[in-house]
C-alpha cells in the first residue's frame, strides 16, 4: 500500500523548531571577540554567557545547490557597556545568495551592509519580513527588553563568511539611550 500522507518530520511551533534533525548552536560571550565595541569590557565578562542560539533544520547537505535552510535565531536581551547583544554577523561565503528573515517576538534592528556601498537598518518586530539582497552582510540585535525571536531562510549552498565584515565592520552599532535605541554611525 502506498503511503500518500507523512508526518513532516520537523515541526515550527510558531516560536521554536521541534524534531530529531534540528541542531541547535549556542553562541556565548567568549565565542563573540571582536564584536562589541568595549573589548575591555568583554574580556571582564562572564565567558559562559549565552547571547543567542540558533535552531537550524538542513534537509540537505551544506553546498547542496537548490536546497534551503531554515531557522530561528532567539537572541537574548541584555548589553555590554551600554551595546546591545547582537549576533556577530556575517556575509554569504557565496557572496550572491540572498536570505530572508521575519520577526517572531521582541524589538530589535537588522543591520545590512552592502559589499560596495553605505549601511542601512531595518526595524524588526512580530510579522516584519525583510529581504537580505546577495552582496550584503547582516547582523541581528535585540534592542527590547524580552528575548528576540527571527526566523530565516537561506540557499544550503551559501555558507557563512565572518572574517571581513568583522574587520571592516557594519558602519553602525546601536547603544541603550535615555529614550530608547541609539543608533551610531561609525
Ligand atoms: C542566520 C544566522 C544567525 C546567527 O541563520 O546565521 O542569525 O548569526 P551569525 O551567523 O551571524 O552568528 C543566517 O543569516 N544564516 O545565513
Ligand atoms: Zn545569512
């Protein structure tokens, strides 16, 4: 007999991923050098702090060209002299491939950084979608006070490129201000 309807074998609760293939990558404060701005401060901070983790579903093989991925990242709320927790941000290793993010909960900012070209910052609330164009690397910061929730999708073959973008850096960092979200311009 033919079995014409399966149980998809990951589930998305609407907040989380839920099933055997998810993976889950935590991301603490000592694996974030380089990132914030006061590296005084974050060689004082506790090592063993998460920032954020990242739940990923890779039905296919990493490279695998037409293949997709799926994820949520929750960041938590918090800061490091006055930055807020953001992920480390990065840009495609092949720089072409786009991605899409959407809000699930909590406030906070995308940061896009094209290749050639001036940085701009989207606002990231539950149900904003946002495109991230090819050539264009992206960081994510939780600027509420409740964790942040996004969800992605990305071409399996993409891959993650660190090293550039946190040399040049993304041109913006965001602060806690008096009336909310400070946004610099570096
Ligand atoms: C996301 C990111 C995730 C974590 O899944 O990988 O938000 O950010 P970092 O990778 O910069 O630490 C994505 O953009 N994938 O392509
Ligand atoms: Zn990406």
């Amino acid at each position: 007999m033919i079995q014409a309807i399966i149980k998809p074998e990951v589930e998305f609760t609407g907040k989380e991923l839920r099933g055997a293939p998810v993976q889950t990558l935590v991301r603490k404060m000592k694996n974030l050098e380089g990132v914030f701005v006061d590296q005084n401060a974050w060689k004082l901070s506790n090592p063993e702090q998460v920032l954020y983790t990242v739940e990923s579903y890779c039905p296919v093989a990493g490279g695998t060209e037409g293949g997709l991925f799926f994820g949520i990242t929750h960041i938590n709320s918090g800061d490091l002299s006055g930055e807020f927790f953001m992920t480390k941000g990065h840009i495609h290793e092949k720089p072409n491939r786009g991605e899409y993010y959407w809000g699930i909960r909590g406030d906070g900012l995308l940061v896009l950084k094209p290749m050639e070209g001036d940085p701009w910052v989207e606002k990231v609330f539950p149900g904003s979608l946002h495109y991230i164009p090819g050539y264009t690397a992206h960081r994510l910061i939780n600027t509420g006070k409740e964790i942040l929730d996004v969800g992605a999708c990305w071409p399996a073959d993409a891959g993650h490129e660190y090293g550039q973008i946190l040399k040049d850096g993304f041109g913006i960092r965001v602060f806690q201000g008096s009336e909310g979200p400070r946004v610099r311009f570096e």
